[in-house]
C-alpha cells in the first residue's frame, strides 16, 4: 500500500525570496510582523496573496477570502506557475538556528487521516483537534482553486531511511529553487526528484507502517489545515479534493526540537487569575511530582507549583483554562511561540503569560498510540520563524 504519493506540483516560473511566507497561524498576535511582510512583497507575485493570516480571521472575512479566490485564478490565467508532473520535491531548510531540517513535498490520501481522537488511520493528529477552528477555514479552502500548505508530517525513523536517505543522492542540477527568507526565517532550497528517487522514497515509507497499528505520519504542524481539507473532500466530487499537499520530515531530525507552545491571556485581572489557578489545583504544591509554571506580567515574573491534574504541565495549564475562560468570556488567549515574543506581550496592561516545560519529541509517537492525541497546542516545532513557508502549490479543482 503507497501511503505516500507523488503530485502535480505548482511553482513560479519566475521564483523570488518574497514569494515564500510564513505559515498564516504564526505571529496571531503581532501585526507588526504581518505589515512588514506586506511590505516586503509590495506589488510582486506572492504567496501572501493565495493565503489568510489568521491575524486578520476574527475581523469579516468575506472580502478577503474573495480575493484570495482571485488571485489564484489571475495566477493561474496570467502563466505564473510551472507545473511538474508526477513529481515530489526534496526540500532543505537552513533554519534561523544554524540547524538544516530536509523534507520531501508530496501527497496523502484524506482517506488515511482521521484527527478524531483514538482513530487508528495512517494518518492522526498529534494533538486535540478543535473543531470549532474548521469552519472558517472551509470557507477559505471550499471555493479555492489551488492550496499552497503549511503542513507538516512526522515519521518516526530511527534508521533514516527516507528523508536522510534521499539527501544522499541529491544533485545541484535538480535544483529548483535556492531562497533566503524573509523576517529572519533562514534559506530553503528545493530539489526535483527523480523516477528512481521517487520509488525509493514511496517503498521507504511502505516500510514504516509495521506491527498491528500501522501509524506512519503523526501531524507535526498544520493540523487544522488538514482537517480542513478532509471536510472539503468530504463535500467535493473532485479527485484532486481527496488528497493533500504535505512535507513529510522525520522526527530524530536534529533540526526538529519541540518547543512548548505558551498560554497569553488578554483582558484579564492578572493577581485574580492567579489566586484561582492556584486555589483551584489546591494550592502551591512541591511534591516530588510537582509541575512548575512560570507567570509573566508586567516586567515582573512569578514561580508556580501545581500538583498535577494531567500528564504534562500544559494539559495540567490548560484544563483550567478551559473552564475558567467559559466562565470569563471577556478573557481572550492566544498560543503563542517563543519566550521572548511572549514576554513582550505581556508587558501590556492586564496582560498574562505563562511558560512553563515542554515534553519531549522521543514521546510523541507512543503517547499518539497509547492516547490517541494530546491537549490541543502541545507543542511547536521548534522557534515562530523556522515554521514552514508556503512555496509549492497544488490545483485541487
């Protein structure tokens, strides 16, 4: 059974650094980032124009989504795109970090994907999927032309017998692209497989799925997306609706460190949260088994200990949030990336921020099989700037 396919890969003709942006669910909080992108695309063919960031999600959408549908099709009329065939791409990514995390573009099958918790398909999400986020992203996707994803898919392969396999026998005359990206997100280059290479890479992760469970890909970033695409096949008559453009990246990549993903909450008393957050998990607690927490407000920061009510100080952290936002409405929360962008924010009035430890990536794959998903934005990989940029493109109708 192939469980990983190749696909009729979109680029520019004519590839320029700005035509690569960063995944749209980062930097959900900083406009400023957003506004300097638009500044560096300025009037040039961009993928900023094929996507929404979910900045501007909460604001009406209709117009936006419009032109986004738009776009694609001026895109597509005006000549933009080559597109090959058949193909599946090896990508290097040098990150901001030093560190070069290699992938292979390509497709999947929705029919092998099922985020709900406890499915046993080929593909699951990593972490809770909420469903509420999947309708405003089938109104961006279900009259779209094309997809340009952001999504990343993990395998567990201790041996390397795919992606580090492949990179083996790369050459510079499969180059495609060789990009510096924006904002401080690194380089990326793009190479062509070819025949023999694409063969060996579809038997590779035949090999994976062992043993009674059969889980090959574990979501590792861009599991709404996903999820998203899966509804629109779901409504869609079209072949190419039922498959997805997706990197896949092997998880013992040194490139790949998970990073925890933080908790912000806007609008908030700041001392009453606290004082809650504690009584409600039954006071400080330094127990050998105790989850430590770190609180950032102001220009101040302060040390918890909870005793643990789950597996991993963020479900511990946000199994009381979840409660306690739905009894204070006027509290918002982002997810946000990164220590220092984090406590930049809460520098701001009636503003709190918590960090606190992440878990471990040599853990994902068995806590996958063992409970289905984890709490909803467990973990990132690695720093808001190295996340994926949209580059390769696909038509879906």
């Amino acid at each position: 059974m192939s469980y990983f396919e190749t696909a009729d890969i979109l680029l520019p003709k004519k590839i320029k650094n700005n035509w690569a942006v960063i995944a749209c669910d980062q930097f959900t909080s900083d406009e400023k980032y957003w506004e300097e992108t638009k500044r560096e695309v300025g009037d040039d063919y961009s993928t900023l124009n094929l996507v929404l960031p979910e900045i501007y999600l909460e604001k009406d959408t209709e117009k936006s989504i419009e032109e986004i549908n738009n776009n694609m099709k001026k895109y597509l009329e005006e000549g933009v795109f080559e597109e090959y065939k058949n193909s599946m791409i090896f990508v290097s990514r040098k990150q901001s970090d030093g560190f070069v995390l290699d992938g292979i573009v390509g497709c999947v099958n929705l029919d092998d994907y099922d985020y709900k918790k406890g499915a046993k398909k080929p593909i699951r999400a990593s972490e809770k999927t909420v469903l509420e986020r999947i309708p405003p992203r089938v109104k961006i996707r279900k009259d779209a032309p094309l997809e340009f994803p952001h999504i990343l898919l993990l395998i567990d392969d201790p041996k390397f017998s795919v992606v580090e396999s492949t990179a083996k026998n790369i050459s510079e005359n499969q180059k495609l692209y060789d990009l510096d990206l924006m904002q401080g997100g690194g380089n990326v280059k793009g190479y062509l497989l070819n025949e023999e290479q694409i063969s060996a890479v579809k038997k590779a992760v035949e090999n994976l799925a062992k043993g009674d469970d059969k889980l090959v890909f574990a979501v590792g970033d861009g599991n709404h997306s996903l999820a998203t695409a899966k509804k629109c096949a779901e409504n869609s008559s079209s072949a190419l609706s039922k498959q997805a453009l997706v990197e896949i990246v092997n998880i013992h990549s040194k490139a790949i460190n998970f990073e925890p993903i933080y908790r912000v909450l806007f609008n908030c008393d700041v001392n009453k949260v606290l004082e809650d957050f504690v009584n409600e998990n039954g006071g400080e607690y330094n127990g050998e088994n105790a989850q430590y927490f770190t609180a950032c407000f102001g220009e101040n920061k302060r040390k918890i200990s909870i005793k643990p009510t789950a597996k991993l100080p963020v479900g511990t952290l946000q199994k009381f949030l979840d409660e306690y936002l739905q009894k204070n409405p006027q509290i918002k929360i982002d997810y946000i990336h990164g220590e220092e962008d984090l406590i930049n924010l809460c520098k701001e009035q009636n503003t709190l921020g918590f960090l606190f430890e992440g878990m471990k990536k040599d853990e994902l794959f068995e806590a996958i099989k063992a409970d289905g998903s984890l709490p909803r934005k467990t973990f990132s990989m690695g720093h808001a700037r190295d996340k994926r940029y949209y580059i390769e493109g696909r038509k879906i109708k």
